[in-house]
C-alpha cells in the first residue's frame, strides 16, 4: 500500500523525487515523454444526459479508456520518461457524493504504469474546484502530490503549475501569491542556467488558438493571460501543455507555443480518445496527438522515433 501511495505522491516539496537534479540538470540525449489530459472519470455519463453537475454516476467507459492509455503506453519502447496528465482527473467536484469512488478507480488504473515510467500529476479545475479553497487543494495534494512544482530531466526544466490560481483565486489570495513568488523564482532559474529547453505543464491554457482571443470558460483571463506569456517568453520557455479543452488547439506568442491536447476521456469536439507524444531534441521540441486506437496497434510511428535515436 505504500508503495502504491508513493507513486501517486512524488511531487513534494516543490520537487519530483522520481528525477535528482544533479543527476537530470545536464543535456545527455534527445528523449520523449507522454502527455495525456481529462481523463475525467464521470464526465461522459454526465454530458450525455445533460446534466454536468450531477450527471457523473458512472465511468466505466474512462476507466476501459485510461486501461487503454496505460496499456499503449506500457508497450511503448523506449519508454518514455514520464507520463504527464494535464489536469481534470476525476469529474466529481470536491465535496461530491463520486469523488472518492473516482478517484480509486483512477488509482486503481494509474498503479498499473511501468513502474520505471514516473507519473507526473496536474491539477484542473474538477481536481480542486473552479473557486478553490486552502481545504480543496489541500485534499488534493493528499491524493496526488503537490499542486505546483518543478523538475529537471536530461537537461530540460519544467513547470508544474496550479493554473486554477489563475482563473479564480477569490478564496485562497495567499495560495495565489506564494505561487507567483516561487514562479518568479523558478523562472530566475531558468534564465540563469543553461538548461536545453523549459517547458510548462498546466490545466487551463493560456489562450486556445490566438494569445488575444476573449476570455471564456476555457483559457485564461486576458490580462493575466498577457502577463504569464511574457513572464514566460522573457524566460525562454519554448511550450506551454494544457488540456481542460477536451479539443485539440494551440497557437504562438512570439517563441512560445501553447499547445492544447484533447482528453483520453469525454470528447467535445472531433477529436479522438488520445495521448500527444513530445519529442525533445537538442534544438527542438516535437509533438504528434495519436489517438489510443493508433498508439495501441502502431506505437510511435517512424518519423518521431528517428528523432529519439538522433545523438
């Protein structure tokens, strides 16, 4: 049981121990890790009846979904470094009746990754409550590690950020703050060293296909928007993964790329039930959405795993 509840806790104190720093910090090779978003245990019940906030009493659709991402992953050779989910990893929001009932059978799927394939956790908006409290994130960091974080893996620098902070910190302005103060830290990091790459994990995306869109539900507000895409270009981050979407997007500001990803669970648009593959080169950052039924049947294809075996 500890060993379980290890794997689904490493990001503490603002670090992931599945990588050392002093053994990742340096460039060895290019490498691949695989994103996946909303898997969303519940939401597609609750959607089809129409009915989101109570609709979510059943998920054994995601669950034979999440099997299928876990599995497709598994097979995968080389394996990839880690396996991000962006966000949104149950439906019932904190305080429903599924919650808990979710998130085990979640758990129930997750614990059945490659053991050497580290799981890298995001939190969306399901995960801590579209207005979260100190008590929802709390709660969440019990289930699945800290809410913001940072690591280093061969040479590359990524951001793990609680992007709900963002949309609505009515409730928690000192949670709010005390991650703008360790961002602008890690961001002084990334200036300073000489890391290949620095790359953002988050739920919500910055914008979903043009950086002066409107706000709405699904991207940030404009000015807090505009000050996170500077922050970010001033520090050289060259991607920003998010999902929340349920759709595949993306767009440019300036070098940095928002990228959205669709969900291995409820589909909103045309998109299929997938995982997006990302390829980091020493000039380059590289990534191709495949939907489950592909990944299963055909792994990665040709193109991107000659850019792994590139020295």
């Amino acid at each position: 049981m500890a060993e379980e509840r290890d794997a689904f806790l490493r990001a503490r104190g603002r670090t992931l121990s599945a990588f050392r720093e002093e053994d990742e910090c340096q460039w060895k090779a290019p490498f691949y890790f695989i994103q996946g978003a909303d898997p969303q245990f519940g939401l597609m019940k609750a959607w089809a009846i129409g009915d989101c906030d109570n609709g979510g009493d059943e998920w054994e659709e995601e669950i034979k979904l999440t099997e299928q991402a876990v599995q497709a992953i598994n097979q995968l050779n080389p394996k990839p470094k880690f396996f991000v989910l962006c966000g949104d990893l149950i439906h019932g929001m904190p305080g429903t009746q599924w919650r808990k009932d979710q998130e085990q059978d979640l758990k129930n799927v997750l614990k059945n990754i490659d053991q050497d394939i580290p799981l890298v956790f995001v939190s969306g908006n399901h995960d801590i409550g579209n207005v979260p409290t100190p008590e929802t994130i709390d709660d969440y960091c019990k289930h699945w590690g800290d809410d913001y974080f940072s690591f280093w893996v061969g040479g590359v620098f990524f951001l793990v950020l609680n992007s709900q902070l963002y949309f609505d910190s009515s409730k928690c302005s000192e949670l709010k703050q005390a991650q703008d103060e360790w961002l602008n830290a890690q961001l002084a990091v990334a200036e300073k060293r000489k890391c290949k790459h620095v790359i953002v994990f988050q739920h919500i995306p910055l914008f979903l296909q043009n950086p002066d869109e409107d706000h709405d539900y699904f991207n940030l507000e404009k000015s807090i928007r505009h000050e996170l895409m500077e922050k970010f270009h001033k520090a050289g981050i060259k991607a920003v993964f998010s999902g929340h979407y349920h759709r595949n997007a993306g767009g440019s500001y300036k070098d940095l790329e928002m990228v959205v990803s669709s969900a291995i669970g409820c589909q909103l648009g045309e998109d299929t039930h997938g995982l997006r593959v990302v390829i980091v080169t020493a000039e380059k950052i590289v990534h191709r959405y495949c939907s489950l039924n592909d990944l299963s049947s055909q792994g990665i294809e040709k193109e991107l795993m000659d850019l792994i075996k590139q020295n």
